[in-house]
C-alpha cells in the first residue's frame, strides 16, 4: 500500500483545480474523475521534466482545489501550461509539480477544504475504473485527491503499451464507492498500489481509500 501525507512547505505538490459551478455544479463522480485524468495527463504531456521525477520518487502529493466558473477561466489563462479535461459537465486542470511553499498567488488563494458536488448520476464501471471505499464519507475534494493517487501509482506501475492503449482509445474511466467490505474484498485483485492515507484531514491514519481496478473487455 501506497501512504499519502499532507504536504509539507519543502515539498513539491501537484495543483489541481476542480471547477464548482455556482448555479450549476457538475456530479460527484464527474468530478472525481476529471480531476484524476487531469492529473495524469498533465505527467502524460511531459514525463521527462525533473519535478515530475523529484515528485514522484516521494508520496506525489495533490492539492486539489475548487474554483467558481469565471475563477477557473483566470486559472487556465494565467497557466497555459495546463491539461485540461472535461467528463460530462464537470472540468478539472492540473498542472506539474511545484514547490508547496512557493504556490503562485492565484492558485494559493483557492479554497481546499470542504469541496462537494452534488451526487448527480453514476459513472459506470469501465475497462480502467477508480474504485472508492465509500464508508469514509469523504469530501469531493479528498476523494479526487485519493481518486487522482490511486490512478498516479497505476500509470507508474503498468506496462507503457498498456497507458499508450488507455490513452489511445479516449482514457475511459470509471469511478465506483464501494462499501468497507466489498471495497477490502476488491482491493486484493487491484491493477496497481491500494492507496492509504496518513489520515491528517478528514479521515482516520492508515485508512484505505482508493484503488484501481482492470477489466477484460467483452468480445
């Protein structure tokens, strides 16, 4: 298992910035899962930059933060650098590493705690899918972080061929919150790291959060 602490000043973090529309804000598991594509993507674009590797070589930490619409639009113009994606009505940007104690003005002063969506619809299983262990209740935003984790330590862990496939066919993704049970049953069969959390917001140290599983496709 993958642990997963809150940054520290010294370290470098990731920034993600999940859109939270006031009048009209997108599903839960959208959410989620445009927050963790946009994660990997943003590696995806530029894996041989030396924060990525800095980064990665340590517990990759994520700060997810929300922005209204006309905020989020400022982001994507002051960071042209950025991968952006978009999963039904919900939009998440990520950009590469930097120092936590260095976040530009703009990206600092994003709210971090606290952020929710609405339930909305589900987002099925798919041949990639991010399973969530649902009886942690938690936030939107830690879920996305958790969500983001567990799809970080898969790319890491599988085979290029298997990413570039994923990449190729449209990285479709699923995101499932299973119960306590179901969730530890699932694990011991997961494509990559079970992810567990140092447990400094929200939710109990040593708690297991997020895991991805593969399937077969049918013929």
């Amino acid at each position: 298992m993958k642990e997963f602490a809150q940054d520290t000043p010294a370290e470098l973090i990731q920034p993600i910035i999940l859109l939270v529309d006031r009048k009209e804000p997108a599903g839960e598991l959208f959410g989620i899962a445009a927050a963790a594509l946009a994660s990997v993507q943003a590696f995806m674009r530029e894996p041989e930059n030396p924060d990525w590797q800095q980064w990665a070589a340590g517990a990759f930490a994520k700060s997810v933060r929300r922005a209204d619409a006309k905020t989020f639009a400022k982001v994507l113009t002051a960071f042209p650098e950025h991968a952006l994606v978009s999963v039904g009505q919900a939009s998440a940007m990520a950009l590469a590493p930097m120092p936590s104690a260095n976040l530009p003005k703009l990206l600092a002063k994003l709210q971090v705690s606290s952020t929710t969506l609405p339930a909305g619809d589900p987002l099925p299983p798919q041949t990639l899918t991010i399973v969530l262990n649902g009886s942690l209740e938690m936030s939107t935003g830690k879920a996305a972080a958790q969500a983001a984790h567990a799809l970080f330590a898969w790319v890491l862990q599988a085979k290029p061929f298997t990413v570039e496939a994923w990449a190729a066919d449209g990285f479709p993704l699923g995101i499932q919150k299973l119960p306590a049970k179901d969730f530890r049953k699932g694990a011991r069969k997961s494509a990559g790291p079970v992810i567990q959390d140092a447990g400094r917001t929200e939710i109990e140290p040593g708690s297991t959060t997020a895991y991805v599983a593969v399937s077969t496709p049918t013929p």
